[in-house]
C-alpha cells in the first residue's frame, strides 16, 4: 500500500505495522516544491499510518537497520539527519502559509472590503475636518456664529476657500479630499457590480460593498441566515436587546435601500425581513455561480415591491389565514360536541 506523505510517497509493508520499505521523493525539492505538493495531496486519513522521522531520514539508522534506504540513496527521503528534515518541514509550512494568504488577498472581495474601510475612515476625516476648521473660522468671524447652522457642508467649504491664509488652504484640501471620496465610491460600486451582481442589483453596488465590508467577505456572508443579513451594520442595537428589555432592530446597513427608508413604520419591518432573506439568497449565488441570476432578481423585485406597497407579506399572510380557518372551525365544532354530551 502506497501512502503520501509532505516529502513523498512511502510504499507501506503487509505486516500491518506500517513499516515502510521505500520513499520516492523529488531529487531536487524545495520548501515551494514540497508546498506544492501537500496542496495536492490527497489522503485518506481512516487508513492513514503515521512515520516516523527516523524512518524519513536517508541512511541505515532508524527502524532497526529496516530502513527505506536498503542501498540506494536514490530511494531515500534525502534527509541528513533530524536538525534537517524539520527545517525543511518548518519552511514548507511557511511556504504554505504564504501561498495561502497571497491567495486569499488576490480575491476581488477581500480589496473590496478594504476599499469600503478606506472610504468610512475618509467620511469621518472629512466630517471631523469640516467641524475643525468651522470652528476657526467662527472665531475669525464671530457674527458668523448666528448662521452657520443652516449652512450646508458643502457651501461651507466654499465660504472657507475665500479666505487667503492657512484656512483657505485647508478648506481646498477638504475640497479635493471630497472629490476624491466621490471617486472612490464610484470606484467601490463599479467593483461590487462584478463581485456581487445579484446583490448589486437588489440594493446597489454601493450598499452590497458595505453589507460584505461588516460580513468581513463574500464567503461569510454567504453563510450567514438571512436574519443576520437583515441587521448587519446594527450589532450595537441587537446586543443592547439582548442585554434588556429593548426592542430589536428591524433594519441594519439594508437601511439605506430606498424602499426600506421611504416604508411607513408599521412596513417597514416587513420589508425589511424579505429584503434581508433575499439578500441572503443573491449572496450565495454570487459566491458560488458568480453570474447575475435575472430570473431571481426579477421575482425578488416583484415580492419586495408588492411588500413595500401592500404592507403584507405573502407566506405570513397565508400561514395565518390557514391557522384561523382551522382553529375556529375546529373550535366551534369541538364546542358543539362537548355542549351536546352534556345535554344527554
């Protein structure tokens, strides 16, 4: 019987012991050669037979003089002694490591996730700037104080930009950083079009990038129930409920999809739920078919859209009317008899 082994292949004896009579292995092998291999490897570990070093180890010590060399060098494991074969072992492991983390950064989601996280830390440099420098110019322009709460971020900038020294200067910078920020996130919704299509098209690439940035990827999104999808972005709120007597949070980051913010209050948790069992849905589709489904979208815009106007969800609705049916006749009909036993 042949089994494989990190350095190479051991053709095991028949006495059940697991004596091995010969180790083929690469002549010339490196830390990358033998990763390489043990991503191929494919073993069965129930009849799986441990070696030991000594018996990987090229020469006629180890075993009891039974050892896979038998003369001929060409056949041995080609380690010197122990010192060098768990150096070798130490570097495949890192050579393995590495390949595994340069693959798990080469996937589109992963930089996607990070894009979303460059993007947040921007909107609160650019907001923390914006009150900074307001600030200074109310000190600077103290009848300035009475109106600039109804001025807008934007035209604040502008009233910043006029002036010639230091604050001029920084409000043009807030300026290019939020041109920049305009960029990026057309950038982001560009890139979540390709990643997640599906998602993309049921609450945009924008909202899909930031639902997989708090999911942390699209492979863990798309092993998450639909009731998480529906409040990823609100853990503070669902941890306070679960603490106290708080009511739980309808809607997560999934608040910003417009059907959701323009329902009434007494809709909007419905529609909330059907967008958050969609989600889940389109998340595994782009994770494991990677195309957009229409037939899927279609129907999933149909249901939310019928939700969003009627307020009433389908299977609900149906669950309950079948539960009343049965419950009242049954009722009735069981009261009925009981009334006339006791008549008799």
């Amino acid at each position: 019987m042949q089994m494989q082994y990190w350095f190479g292949d051991v053709e095991i004896g028949d006495n059940g012991e697991g004596t091995p009579r010969r180790v083929k292995i690469p002549g010339e092998s490196g830390p990358e050669e033998y990763a390489e291999r043990c991503r191929n490897i494919e073993s069965d570990m129930a009849d799986f037979v441990p070696l030991r070093v000594a018996d990987a180890i090229a020469g006629d010590s180890g075993n009891n003089g039974n050892n896979v060399n038998n003369g001929n060098n060409d056949d041995a494991a080609g380690f010197k002694d122990e010192n060098e074969y768990f150096e070798t072992l130490r570097l495949t492991t890192i050579a393995l490591a590495e390949s595994k983390i340069k693959l798990y950064y080469t996937k589109g989601d992963i930089e996607l996730v990070q894009m979303v996280r460059v993007l947040d830390e921007m909107d609160n440099v650019i907001n923390r700037l914006i009150e900074r420098a307001t600030e200074w110019y109310i000190v600077q322009n103290p009848k300035f104080s009475r109106k600039y709460k109804s001025v807008s971020a934007k035209k604040m900038v502008d009233i910043m930009r006029r002036e010639k020294n230091s604050l001029g200067r920084l409000g043009y910078e807030i300026d290019r950083l939020s041109i920049e920020r305009t960029r990026l996130m057309r950038e982001i919704s560009d890139r979540a079009d390709i990643i997640a299509p599906n998602c993309s098209a049921l609450v945009g690439g924008l909202v899909a990038a930031r639902l997989i940035s708090r999911a942390g990827s699209l492979s863990r999104m798309a092993m998450m129930p639909a009731s998480a999808v529906q409040v990823l972005g609100a853990e503070s709120a669902l941890f306070t409920h679960l603490r106290g007597n708080t009511p739980s949070p309808k809607h997560g980051i999934i608040f910003q999809h417009r059907r959701i913010h323009n329902a009434g209050t007494g809709v909007r948790g419905k529609v909330s739920r059907v967008l958050g069992g969609k989600l889940a849905i389109a998340a595994r589709l782009d994770y494991y078919r990677g195309e957009i489904a229409p037939e899927f979208i279609e129907k999933a815009q149909e249901r939310i859209d019928y939700v969003f106007a009627s307020g009433e969800d389908v299977n609900k609705d149906e669950g309950k009317d079948s539960g009343k049916t049965g419950g009242k006749d049954n009722g009735k009909a069981d009261g009925k008899k009981k009334n006339d036993k006791r008549r008799s």
